[in-house]
C-alpha cells in the first residue's frame, strides 16, 4: 500500500487492520480471523460477502489515494504598512472528492478547504475577497470579535458581494484559538466549499506539539468529506511513537459528527477558540455544526489506527469505507 506501507510498517499489517472494521473499536491486528473447522450446511457458499469484501480491500490498498488538489495549504499575506493581507477569491470549480469523482463546488483560491489563515493575536488583518462565481457571497469569521461592519452578513452588516465585486474586511485578530471563514449566503455555499480555517495564535504561544493538524469536517454536495476528500482520498496523520500531536476539529457541515479515535486517547484543551479550565478526556468527540475543537494527542502505541466519524454511514457502505475516514499513523 503506498504511503501506509511505508509509514506504518507492512503494508499487509494496515490492510487486516482496516479490513477488520470500526464496530468494536478495537485496535487494528496483524492476524487474519481464522475461518471455522468445518463449516456448517448452512452456511451459504461463495456468497455476496466475497464481492463486498474484495471491495472493501481494494479501497484500504488504495489509501492514501491521489486526487487533484489540495486545500488547507497555509497562505503567506503580503505586509503592507504593518497589515497582513490575505486575498481570497471565490469561485465555481469541478473538486475531485475521490479518485474519479469530480464534483461541483465552489473554493476560495480554487481549493476546498480554502488557504489555512494563521496569524498572531493582535495582528491588524485585512482580508481582500473577490468574487468570481455566478452569484452574490460574504465572508463570516466565525468565532473571531470583529467591528461589526465586518462581520459579513448581507443585508445586515454589509451588501452582498455581487458577482465581479470585491470586499475588504480588515480588522485585529482576537481572540486567540481555533476558528473558521466562510460564507454567509445562502444554504449550501458553505456545503459547497467556501470555508477555512483561520488560527489566531496566542501572544504566549500554545503548548508544544510535534504536529498541528486542521481537520475540516463537512457534509452536502461534495459528500462527507475531512478536509474536502473523502476515504481513500483522505490524508493520514504520521506520527513518531512518543510524539504529541494536535487535532484542531472544525464542522462545517449541517449535521453533527462523533469523531473517534481507536487506540489512543483525546484529550479535549479547547471549545470554540477558549482553553478550557479542565481539560478531559475521550475516544468519541461530537463535533456540532460551527463548532470547533482542540484536543491533543499522546502517540503511545505504535501502529496504525484508524479515525471516523461514528454515525457509520458516515464511514462504510456496502463498498467498504467511504466518507469520513482517516488513520492515525504511529511509527516505532
């Protein structure tokens, strides 16, 4: 398998483990269930399972699979007289969700998630949105404390920003934590894609980890999807054994998605951009539209486990796993 086999061992090993499912929550096993003895004269021979399941293989094998593009990348600003300047602009364009599966959605800078916006607590931010689609948008920076000119509601706050027009939002990045941008227009522009993620760093700096991943949830026209793709097209999360990482968990979509982790544990620091007083501990975290998690993770077993969201039709079909499904990947 490309990508697991060489992260995580045998590429066998991450096949068996894959294969064996996510209903039990148990770690993933390098050893085959063995068949019975003597079968019994019910058992019904060379049944649909065998389709399914060489379905089901075929898709683990294929993971992490390419795709074209890749969104969340983090965008450089430009400084202009002590401001940093992001420019987005909001287009229609065909996202590949899978391989083969091409989609229509709309992206910020042609990609789904948009560019990662990461400043410093206290930074003058302006943020420059053209807009190339068919029809109007805004931009909403969601869990950010904004003038409330630049809060990005049409009608409300501001006029929609019409096909061919542009918006300037400027305004200082507080308060620190995790939050997101996007559309503020109609139902299914953000489904559609126009969102990302924008990280407000604290001045003191956060606690050190060896890893910082955004992971994007959303549902809708573009499928359940973890950072725009969908399983086998999903990125894996590679770790060292000992290291620490964090999961910064967004939702974007309309639904709520219990995220699980086999194997390790999460501890839960952060709730929409504010530390938490006591942080605590899970395997199932319920991520609800709009709102955003940080929990940090201790890489104390090594191998290969896998992370889903736990409405299972989220995850698998009858084709094997689908939707919202990654692994966390410890190597020795």
């Amino acid at each position: 398998m490309r990508g697991l086999g060489k992260a995580g061992g045998t590429a066998g090993a991450v096949l068996v483990a894959l294969a064996l499912g996510f209903g039990g929550g148990m770690r993933f096993a390098q050893q085959q269930p063995r068949a019975a003895a003597q079968p019994s004269s019910t058992q019904v021979a060379q049944s649909g399972h065998e389709e399914m399941d060489a379905a089901h293989e075929a898709r683990v094998k294929a993971f992490p699979a390419k795709t074209q593009g890749t969104g969340g990348q983090v965008m450089q600003p430009k400084r202009i007289g002590g401001v940093k300047v992001f420019e987005v602009t909001a287009k229609a364009v065909q996202w590949e969700v899978e391989p083969g599966i091409r989609r229509a959605a709309f992206a910020y800078n042609g990609v789904v998630p948009g560019p990662t916006i990461r400043v410093t607590e206290g930074d003058r931010v302006r943020v420059i949105l053209k807009n190339e689609l068919p029809e109007s948008t805004s931009i909403h920076f969601h869990g950010l404390i904004t003038p409330n000119a630049m809060d990005g509601v049409p009608f409300v706050t501001q006029p929609p920003v019409k096909p061919g027009q542009t918006f300037t939002y400027e305004f200082v990045a507080k308060p620190a934590g995790t939050h997101m941008y996007h559309s503020h227009n109609g139902p299914d522009q953000i489904t559609k894609g126009l969102l990302g993620a924008f990280i407000v760093a604290p001045k003191g700096g956060e606690a050190k980890v060896d890893a910082d991943v955004v992971m994007v949830v959303n549902d809708g026209p573009l499928g359940y999807t973890l950072n725009g793709k969908s399983f086998p097209a999903t990125q894996p999360i590679v770790v060292k054994l000992g290291q620490r990482f964090r999961i910064r968990y967004m939702n974007e979509g309309q639904i709520i998605h219990p995220m699980h982790l086999h194997g390790l544990v999460q501890q839960v620091v952060a709730k929409d951009g504010r530390r938490l007083a006591q942080p605590y501990l899970v395997d199932t975290l319920n991520v609800a539209p709009g709102e955003r998690y940080d929990v940090l993770v201790q890489a104390s077993e090594p191998g290969v486990w896998a992370l889903h969201c736990h409405i299972l039709s989220h995850a698998e079909s009858a084709r094997g796993m689908h939707g919202m499904v990654t692994a966390v990947i410890v190597q020795k």
